[in-house]
C-alpha cells in the first residue's frame, strides 16, 4: 500500500534541536517544523507526535496518508531495536525506544538510524551522491562522522552496527582518542581536534586556527596542515577499503573550506595506482541541514528498517 | 532450472596451476583435476574445457547437467565484462575474455571473481566464513590479498572493482610500494617485504626471518613486529570500516604463523572503544588452496555475475 503513498514523514533528532517533516518521494520538503530537544525521553515523544499531527491538519492529512515515519537520530542508536543509548548528546534518553514508542502513537511502520546515515540516505536521495554506489559521506564539525552506503543501502557492520569511520588510523602517537586509539582521523583533522591544537598556540576557535592559516601564520598552517595530511591518508584507507564513487563532505568545517579538504582527498586519488581513479570524484553535500530530515523521510519510502 | 541441479563446475586460475572441478551445493568436491597454466589465452580455454570434459565423463554427466561454470582468477580481472587484466601472474592473456570465450563453448553461464573473492566466497559456503557477515578476508603470501563479504555478496566499489585491502596505509615512511604510497600493509608485512628486510640482515628468506625471530634474534624480532604491529594497524581501519563480524586469515605464512597474526589482531579489537567488539573473532581460514574452487563454483550456485 506504502508504494502509492505520496508523503512521509522525517524526524531528525540532534542534542539542541528536533525537526520534523513532511517529505515527498523526490526528497522535496512539503513543510516542516522544529523545536528544542525535550531533556526527557517520553515528553520528546509527545513533542514529535503532536508536532507531526499539526504538519498533517495544515495538509489536511491524517497520520494514515503516509508511508511511514523514519528518523534519524544522533547515534549512538540500535536500528533494529529502536534503543538509544547517546549518554554524550541525548543524556537522559538511555533505553527509550524511539521506534515502539513512536510505533504506538501514530500506527505507521517507524524507521531508525543514526543521523550520520540518515544525511547520507537523504543525500543519495536527492543530493550530491544521488545516483552513485558506493558512496562514503564525511561530515566534519566538531567530531568527523562517517557513513557508507553500498548496494543502495546502508553499509552495516557487525551486529547491524554502524562502522565509525572518522576513527581511520592516519598517525602514530598523539593523545589517545576515546576511540582506544590515538592519531586517529577524528583526534587530528576535527573542529575540536583543530581547536585544541590551535589553543596551545593562543588560538581560541578552530575557525580562528583556520583565518590565522589564510594568511600564512605558520604555526596555524602547520595544524591544519596536519588536518589535511591526515585527510589524504585516510581517504587513502577508504579508498582501499570501500573504493567509493564519491566521496561527499559536509559539515560546518566543509561550509566554508570545502577546497581544501577536496584537494587533500583529491591528492590521494591521483596518486592510487590500483583504484579505477577516473570513476572516483569528491563532491560537497548539497542539502546542508535538510539532509538528516530528507534522509529519515526516505527510510519510509523504502520500507526497510 | 539452475535451482535443481546439483553440481557446478569450479575453475581456479593461477599463475603457475588451473584446478577444475566439480562441486556440490554444499561446497564439497566431487572431483578434480588440475595443469599447468598455459602461456598461452586460447590454449588455456581449450585446456579447461576439455578438463571439465574429461570430469564430466567419469561421472557419467553433460555440460548440460551443471547448474553453471565459475571461475576465480588472479586478478585483476573485470567479473562484469570477463576480461583479464594481469600482466603480473598471466602475461601474454591481456585482452582475453574468460567469460565469452567459455560460455560459447560450454553453453552455460559463466562467472567471474577475482581469486581472492573467490577464496572468500568458498570460506563462506563451506569454510571458516560460514553463517558470518560482513566478513573480511586477508592473505598473507608473498603479497596480501583481501576480500570483502557483505550482505552475503562480494563487496564491490566504484566501477564494480574489486578494493585492494592489502594496501591500506599503515605508517609514515619507507620504500614506495607499487600502489603509489609508502608504509601500506603490504609493503611491511607480505612475505615479499619480510624477505626484503631480513636481507638487508643477512637473512635469505621471509620463513628464516620467522625461524631466528622464534629464538629471540633481536634484529628478526624487529621485522617480525613490525610486521604485527602494521597487521594490528590495518585491522583498526578494518574495524572502524567494514566492521567485519569474522576476519578470516589464510595463506602460506598464516599456515605456519596465524597465532601471531590472529593475536595482533586480537589486540586491536580488544582495545576499539566504539564496536560490538564480543561479535567479532579472527579466524583461520579452513579450506587451504580449495577455498578458490569451491568459492568460483559457489558462484555458479548463486547465478549472479
């Protein structure tokens, strides 16, 4: 029945904000609308469903028009059970299951994944990966996420779990990430990472470490620098790992240096022999904030969980 | 129709040996028969088909019996179009297509992998790799190979190519490898690059540099961790990448040295924060040089190309 279904409805759930809307099958947003995280888990459920039944009376609709109701939620979160378990952005939401809760209220099928895999659905959807397979998605704000899709789908790991990808060794030594490692991607080449290494300098934001490179201050261009080589390195253990036909960027980092963090990939490209280099491009994302919500809305369509 | 038939025919292509053979559903081989790899295209054709011929009448069968023909070949090769691309291991067979070239002669769909998909998809019918997935396979011979499963299918990257595992960056510096960057796997801990820096120590081979390391020579330690710890390196970006419930080892230097290797491994698992680290294992791979055959005929089995 969900086939002839025009709409569906998208829930992007970060720490400070959660958006919901309406979704048509091109990835278009019909309307939508936002509100502050609720710090408890039930009374965000409530929010999301009164939220979604306003959307619906402006449309005149009922929850029964839609295909289904997908979300995308920061993760940690288990796809196929619906738990959450995000003690660092959703404290206070542990062992709320966002897909039964939500399930109940509405009585449409109810779809879950991280929103790192949710941008990169909404991207493939209607965005820069759209019609390339497979696709890595690297998002750099203040931690890098990652995500893969390959044979249309989510790429899922061991237990159905998503791979952490910003994680990719790219050094030896340097502090020890949360990871369990140090010199990984994220510890190196991420807002934080850069903020950090730029404060040991009188640098206060990464963005600042970021101007003060613009204009040759060269302990600033040493750290991103670094941030850059690390990229190279681990576009190249992407490269010979998921061997994707895009790379896509985003985040607030990509906002504005876009051509730098391509230029570091591109490099790499060029310079792997055994990889079919002309079929690989690196693009920016194209749907900015919109992708986690377009991306949740698109888990309905297909029907999968 | 392919459904009900019971063997397949199976055909492992190396640079020095072609195995053929016949092959139950359930990964078994009935019979065998096995030649040198001639120099020349045409002739290897002619080779195998009169083999699988030979096969096929002891067992009282016609091509028409088998469910279809697989093959798993020293790569690189292209399973989409059937062409052969090695002018590493089968000089003198560039622009030979395996798959035409049989089917026209055999009248039955043919398939090809290269050999390492080929070994992984014969671990996962009927070897180490069964009821596991996402898997990755490595190889440690004298280069490394690696194989990708998920989603019960050879993992595939841009242009449907097969991704050289064995050359993710694992440390700064060294010798550049043939894949156009220095410090990747296969440059630190393939038998070839053992070899190579035990020579420089008056070593003549990889398994000698393995025997004095055994007792303690200080200068073969040196390699042998080396080795390990690029090992170790590698399986991180594995991790944090294909998140493989199995990784499944083989290869001659895996029959004689898969605790050292496994144990590395091991290492990097127990200390990744971020995984479902109880879900994943490091495994021997349990087929040895059949692990190609049963692999290629699996791909009969399966119909897909």
């Amino acid at each position: 029945m969900s086939e002839q279904r025009r709409l569906s409805a998208g829930i992007d759930i970060g720490g400070t904000k959660i958006a919901v809307g309406l979704v048509d099958r091109s990835g278009q947003i019909v309307c939508r609308q936002s509100f502050a995280t609720p710090k408890e888990f039930q009374s965000a459920v409530s929010s999301i469903t009164l939220t979604l039944g306003e959307l619906l009376r402006a449309q005149a609709l009922e929850f029964s028009a839609l295909a289904g109701l997908g979300i995308g939620c920061a993760g940690p979160v288990n796809p196929r059970t619906g738990l959450v378990n995000n003690p660092y952005t959703l404290p206070g939401w542990e062992g709320g299951n966002l897909i039964t809760s939500l399930q109940s209220r509405v009585g449409l099928p109810v779809y879950l994944e991280n929103d790192a895999d949710a941008a990169l659905l909404g991207e493939s959807l209607a965005g820069a990966a759209r019609g390339f397979d497979p696709v890595v998605m690297l998002t750099f704000g203040t931690g890098i996420g990652g995500a893969a899709l390959s044979g249309n789908a989510v790429f899922r790991g061991a237990a159905g779990e998503h791979p952490e990808i910003g994680h990719v060794p790219v050094m030896r030594g340097g502090a020890v990430c949360y990871c369990g490692r140090s010199g990984c991607l994220e510890s190196i080449a991420s807002g934080a990472a850069i903020e950090k290494a730029g404060q040991e300098h009188g640098f206060h934001t990464a963005r600042d470490v970021f101007v003060a490179a613009s204009v040759n201050n060269s302990r600033a261009k040493a750290i991103i620098d670094q941030a850059l080589d690390a990229t190279a390195c681990a576009a190249w253990a992407l490269l010979h790992t998921f061997l994707p036909q895009r790379f896509v960027l985003g985040g607030g980092i990509i906002d504005d240096h876009f051509r730098l963090f391509a230029s570091a990939i591109q490099q790499s490209i060029d310079a792997a022999a055994m990889i079919p280099r002309h079929e690989i491009a690196v693009v920016k994302a194209a749907l900015g904030n919109d992708a986690g919500l377009v991306g949740a809305a698109a888990l309905a369509f297909r029907g999968t969980g």
